[in-house]
C-alpha cells in the first residue's frame, strides 16, 4: 500500500479531519473535529491485538518455542510481530484513552488517525488549543501517540509542529522530537499510563523553547549576502558543483546551482507570507521550506513529500534551524 497505510477489506485505515482529502487522497475524510473514540473507529483502529504461542515442527511433531509469541490481530488474524513472554499488550483503545486522559475533554482537536502496515503500528494526532505566536505567524502545536504491536517499538508520545498523515510524515515528526515520554510494553504499562499528564510539562518546556527560539531569530536582521549565505549552506549549494569533474557538467550543475539560489533568494525577499520578515533570520529560515513547499517544480505529489517529510527538503530544513540557532548563539 502506497504510504504505508494499512488496508482491510478494501477500506484505508485513516481518518482525516478535513472536509478535503489528505494529500494522498487516501481514507476517510470526516470533515469536523473527532473525539478519539471517533478516531479509533473511523480511522479502523478498533481491533484487538492477542499473543498466541509460536510452534515449529520436528520429525512430524509440532514444539513450542520457548518464551516467545506472535502477536496477531483479532479481526483479520494479520501478524503484527514476536515477542517475548514479559511482552504486554496495549490495545489501541487503551492507548487513546491514555491520550484523552493527558490532553483532557474537549480540549484538542483531533485531526488523524491511521494504521500502517499490516496495523503494527498505530497514529493519532490532535492540535492544541495554544499556538506560538511569531509576530503575524502562527505555528500550531500537536500532540501526536503511536502505539506498536511488533515489539519493535514502544508507546510513545510526543508534541511536534508536524501534523501526521502517512508513514512520510510519522517518520518526520519522530526525527524531530526529542520531546517524547515512552512507555515499554511491560506489566506496569498501563500504571505508568495512568500517570503520563506529568507529560504536559515536556509539552510546555518544547514549545517554549521553540517558541523563544522563533521570536529570536525574528530579531536578527541579516543583510543581503548574509541571506545568500545562508540559504547556499541550508541547502549545500555547493556541493554539487564540488563533486563533478567534468567541466561541461560542472557548468550546468553551477547554473542549476544559482537559479535555485536566486529562486529561494526572491522568495526570501517577496513572497506575501514573507511579509515583515525580510532580511530577518526568521524569513530566511523560512525560505528553506518555502521554497520546497511552493516554489519547486517537483515531479509528482508522491516525490513532493518524500522530500519534504524524510529527503533532501527536509534535511535542508533541518539544517537551517540549526544554522539560525548556531547565529543567535554568536550574536
């Protein structure tokens, strides 16, 4: 399945908040707001999971193996992964209501839900009801659970300006938090469950520090070849051109090279949403992934994203928030 979205008798196992379809039109779009009950139905994520012993056969007699189970689904019978005897089992349900209890009644939007693979593996989302203001910007703020039956992975949920839809997007947000509380797949699971609302201080510490990071680099004002600089190392420009030998095609990947740097370098300077942060650290930061959001002739929506949520684009975008924290530090 494209994405990585799980599919069970023809229905994709994602539920999408908006009237329109995600991007990669797949699932069901429910066009209002869901409760995480909602979510866990609309979204097929209302199976249980079991473990069920693992047998091998030996001179025509079955033999179990010792300390270690598959875990399957209930409804379709799919295996998810081996575990090993201490392994505990969250179902999803228990896993959203985790999620209900943190973020607390009509207190967050949920926006997605889904499965990938065969439903190891499990998503929802929900936006806060704060934000972080940068001047006339606004940069919403998520709450995001996965929960894993495979044994691969915990429980684990984390706070993230990316709002998931696929495999692309999980894998992204993942990347960049180094907010998350994680809860093995153990007996005490479900104690240690109960607990997480202490998890909204990582929650409000993240986004503080975000935040102040955002306002400071709002606050530096960079002149023009510092802005040039600036995005050719975001985005390595260079590099290219360094590792050709041919001089023919050294000269066109330099050309290559300049029109994607005077591109990024107009849109710094004139984009609508650039509005009040020329020549400011932020506006350059936000260069990066302007320029591969709406700029960049991409040759299909698949490639589109591939980059922006685990390729080059993001890297690229990585790489600038690193740079302007790095340039705060030295003013």
């Amino acid at each position: 399945m494209a994405h990585n979205l799980n599919e069970v008798n023809g229905k994709i196992a994602f539920a999408n908040s908006e009237k329109t379809a995600a991007w990669h039109g797949l699932g069901q779009n429910v066009g209002r707001a869901m409760t995480s009950l909602e979510a866990l139905e609309l979204g097929g994520l209302n199976y249980e999971v079991v473990k069920s012993p693992i047998f091998v056969e030996c001179n025509e007699q079955k033999l179990i193996v010792p300390n270690k189970y598959a875990t399957t689904r209930t409804d379709n019978g799919a295996p998810l992964g081996i575990v090993g005897g201490r392994y505990h089992i969250v179902q999803n349900a228990e896993a959203f209501d985790w999620f209900d209890n943190i973020v607390g009644a009509g207190e967050a939007y949920f926006e997605t839900a889904g499965a990938l693979g065969s439903g190891e593996t499990i998503f929802i989302t929900a936006k806060m009801p704060s934000h972080i203001k940068v001047g006339k910007d606004v940069v919403d703020q998520y709450l995001m659970l996965t929960n894993n039956h495979s044994g691969a992975k915990a429980v684990e949920m984390m706070f993230t300006p990316i709002r998931v839809v696929c495999q692309n997007t999980l894998n992204a947000a993942l990347k960049c938090c180094s907010n998350k509380t994680i809860i093995r797949h153990t007996s005490s699971a479900s104690g240690k469950m109960s607990q997480a609302a202490q998890a909204m201080n990582i929650a409000n510490t993240y986004f503080d520090e975000l935040s102040d990071a955002l306002n400071a680099m709002r606050k530096v004002k960079i002149v023009d070849s510092q802005l040039r600089d600036f995005i050719s190392k975001s985005m390595q420009l260079g590099n290219e051109v360094a590792g050709k030998s041919d001089r023919d095609e050294a000269a066109k990947t330099n050309a290559k090279t300049a029109e994607i740097l005077e591109l990024v370098h107009v849109y710094a300077l004139n984009d609508e949403s650039q509005r009040g942060f020329e020549r400011t650290l932020y506006g350059a930061y936000n260069s990066i992934s302007g320029y591969y959001n709406n700029v960049k002739e991409w040759e299909s929506n698949e490639a589109r994203f591939k980059s922006i949520n685990d390729g080059r684009a993001l890297k690229a975008t990585n790489r600038a928030f690193d740079l302007a924290v790095q340039i705060i530090n030295q003013n």
